[in-house]
C-alpha cells in the first residue's frame, strides 16, 4: 500500500519516486485517493527531497581568479597568440586612440585644418607608433598652438617673484647672455 501511495505522490509532486520521503504514519497506510495523499503532502508526512546539484564554487573561484589574470598560462591556451588577440583588433584599438586625439586638438583650436589632414593621413598610414610619439611629432615640428592661458589672480607672492626675476633678468642682460 505504502508503494502506491509513494507512486502517486511522485506524480502530484512531479518527481521519481526515489525522491519521495514518507515518515512511517498509520495515515499513509490508509490513504486511498489521490486527494488523500495531496492532504499528506500539505501537511507535511510526505515530502519531496532536493536534487542534488552540482556546486558552483568552484567554478566561480576559478573565474575570480581569471579576472586577477591568473590561471592564462602556457597550458591553459588554446589559440595562438594572433588568434588571442588579433593583431588587428591591436591595430584598430591604437588607431582609434590617435584619431580622437587629433580631433580633441582640432576642436581645442591647438590645431589648424591643413594640419588636421596631413595627420589623419598619417595616423592612417601608420606613421606613428602611439599616442606619446604622435604628441611628440607635433611638439618637434611646432604645430601645436599654444593653449589659451587663463588669467591668474596676481597675489603678494607672485608680484615679489616677478620683481625678483626681473631684477635678475636685467642684470643677466647687462653681462651679455
């Protein structure tokens, strides 16, 4: 009897009946219909146990580890180094850093238009290395505009220092330097 009860309340719990977990009850013996056994479950004499799973901490230990940059060595690589990371995607990534530099100085004035287009043709052709040596490029061949100084508040200090350089700037020019 007990047999059937567990096979129907598989059914109602939707699971196998390995799963199925009666305490031994005089009421489970008598349990005909199914509705008897939906009354066992909701109180409790019949439950159902969890499936076991397979754990994740494992795998998010591993992951963590990965966002440190651990874990990327010789063994554990599947492509090669192009294929990692392409050359091109490189390539891209650099070009795309140089041209909004360029634009940045084209719309900050630093820049003229003529200039502009020489160097996006350039950037295109693959003329500079980085950013560092494109800035360096144009500081070399004087093509930066100088920025717009903001004026300054003149303070106590700053006219001392400017009398001072001044004082010895004119007695510099009296040597001869």
């Amino acid at each position: 009897m007990v047999q059937s009860v567990r096979r129907i309340a598989a059914e109602l719990m939707k699971c196998g009946t390995s799963r199925v977990r009666i305490q031994t009850d005089k009421e489970v013996e008598e349990a005909l219909t199914k509705n008897d056994v939906r009354d066992l479950i909701k109180k409790g004499t019949i439950t159902k146990v969890n499936k076991k799973g397979t754990s994740k901490a494992f795998s998010k230990k591993r992951l963590h580890q990965k966002k440190q940059g651990r874990r990327t060595g010789f063994g554990s690589r599947k492509g090669t180094a192009h294929a990692r990371s392409p050359p091109k995607q490189l390539w891209i990534a650099d070009i795309r850093a140089q041209r909004k530099l360029l634009k940045e100085l084209r719309d900050s004035n630093q820049i003229d238009r003529n200039i502009y287009r020489t160097m996006y043709l350039r950037i295109k052709g693959g003329f500079f290395r980085n950013k560092s040596h494109f800035l360096y490029y144009l500081k070399e061949h004087d093509y930066l505009k100088a920025k717009k100084q903001r004026k300054k508040t003149t303070s106590k200090r700053d006219v001392h220092e400017k009398k001072k350089h001044d004082i010895r700037g004119s007695s510099q020019e009296k040597k001869g330097r």
